[in-house]
C-alpha cells in the first residue's frame, strides 16, 4: 500500500522545480543574450530581459557565417552516425546471439574491448586511414608490383563519408542490442524455424519489432552523439563549407582587437542547440519507454 506524504511531495516537487529551474537558466540566458543588439550587449548591468533583435541576429548569423550549410552539415552527419551505429550494431549484435561460429564469444568481446579505445585515442591511424582508405591496396601493390593498386588513391578529408564512416563502429550500442536479444525466448526462435522463417526473415520480422523502443532511444542517444562531435569534424575538415554548426561557433567567436559580438554567439550556440532539443522533445515517449524496457 502507498502512504501518501504531501509533505514529503511537496518538498520532492521543489527540489526537482529548482532543478529544472537551475538546468533551464543558461539556455535562457543564452535566448536573452542572442536577442540583444551590439549596444545593448555591452551594458553593465545586463539586463535578464529578452530584446527583439532575435530574428536580426539569426540572419546576421547565416549571413556572415553560413550558419545554414553548418547546420546541414551537422544533420547530416549526426542521421549518418545514427543510421551507420544502428545497422552495424543490430546485425553484429545479432549474429554473435543466434548463430554459433567459431571464436563467437572472443568475436564479441573483442567488439566490446574497443570502448576502452575512443576516438580520441586512435585519432591518428583514424585520420590516416580517412586520409587515404587506399592505403591497404598500396601496401598490397607494392609487394606484388602491380602500379595501378599502388597508385589508387582515396581521400575521404572534407567528406562526408570522412566525417560519418569512422565513427559508425559501437560497441555500446552492440552490447545494449545483444542483452535485449538474449532476453527473447528461444521458443520463439524455434517457432519461427518450425514455420521455415529464415534467419533474416526471423531478424526482420520478429525482432526488430520487439525492438523498437530501444532502436528509438539509442537513435536519440547517438544522433545527440554525432552532432556534438567536435574533435573529428575538426581534425578532418579543412573546408569551411564542410564544417560542422559545433566548429562553425568558432569563427563567431569575439577577436581581442574587434567589437565584442556575444549576441551573435549565443544566436548561433542556441540554433545549434535546437535541432537536439526538438528531437529529444518530439520522440521523449520513446526514449523513456526504450530506456525502461532495456533496464527490464
């Protein structure tokens, strides 16, 4: 039986108001300062209260900027590492589950030992084979002398093939696939090989409908991920038009011998940070339900 404790509620809805309140109050501070004009941004005191430059400063930002390819950009690549994690993860997750080949588990954990090496640790062989994904072949030519491998020559810099297929390997995203496979029934893996479902016929039919809370939530998790990339797009873009929104902020930032142009700023981080914020809000049913169903 629950005890009611209004109380204890009301003291629990406060902390958690001032929470919210405590998370809220940059962004808010970043929409006040991204509607401020160049005068009003320099006043001491500034003032809590927003402005109605708001629209003007966007199109200063995509003016001067070209925030709007950045954001594109940063679409793209973010659904790419999404996309690429997902398919990549599911069927490895799958087949280290339902097929029994030798070495399965070493396979398994092998793809799991790779979370102890992160982009940031392998960002030089990452780069250099990104740089020339023919490198292999020229190897291989050389030993064989065969000049038209050793002169193959792929470069993926200022891609976006460059900027997603590095990064489309997950490991947690395996393992998150993997427990939730293991807690289907094998029944029901033996129903479908009585009716004579094929192993992707039972893949696509079966599971990835039983999956489809977690795919929803690990997509936000992941695109979340790749938007906010910030090392790789910066390493492996030398084209301002291939930029990323989170690289772009850069060249808004204020220089020490120029006008100070906050407002700008705070326009473009709080453009960058819409994208994000609509997708978590629009699919927050789904995330809640795939992150209770894989704690189950």
């Amino acid at each position: 039986m629950n005890e009611r404790t209004p109380i204890l509620d009301a003291v629990c809805h406060l902390i958690l108001l001032a929470g919210a309140l405590l998370v809220c109050l940059p962004i808010y501070f970043v929409i006040v300062t991204g509607s401020m004009s160049q005068q009003e941004i320099m006043r001491v005191p500034i003032s809590w209260l927003p402005s109605n430059q708001f629209f003007a400063n966007v199109r200063t930002v995509f003016a001067n900027a070209d925030f709007g390819r950045l954001l594109l950009n940063s679409f793209i690549v973010a659904v790419g590492i999404a996309v690429g994690k997902l398919s990549v993860s599911v069927i490895a997750a799958f087949a280290v589950t339902y097929f029994r080949f030798p070495f399965r588990i070493a396979a398994f954990w092998l793809v799991f030992m790779s979370l102890m090496l992160p982009i940031e640790v392998r960002i030089v062989p990452t780069y250099e084979s990104a740089a020339n994904v023919a490198l292999p072949l020229n190897l291989v030519g050389q030993w064989l002398g065969i000049t038209a491998l050793v002169d193959l020559d792929w470069n993926m810099v200022n891609t976006y093939p460059g900027l997603i297929l590095p990064l489309i390997a997950s490991a947690t995203a395996t393992f998150l696939f993997r427990q939730f496979f293991l807690t289907v029934p094998d029944e029901l893996c033996e129903a479908a090989r009585i009716d004579g479902a094929t192993p992707m016929q039972f893949f696509r039919l079966i599971l990835l409908p039983l999956s489809r809370s977690n795919f929803v939530a690990l997509a936000i998790i992941l695109f979340l991920l790749g938007w906010n990339q910030y090392l790789w797009p910066l390493l492996l873009t030398t084209d301002q038009s291939m930029a990323t929104a989170v690289i772009g902020l850069k060249k808004l930032m204020p220089q020490s011998d120029s006008l100070p142009t906050w407002h700008l700023l705070m326009n473009a981080a709080f453009l960058t940070m819409l994208p994000p914020i609509i997708v978590i809000l629009a699919l927050q049913r789904w995330f809640v339900k795939g992150l209770v169903d894989s704690g189950k």
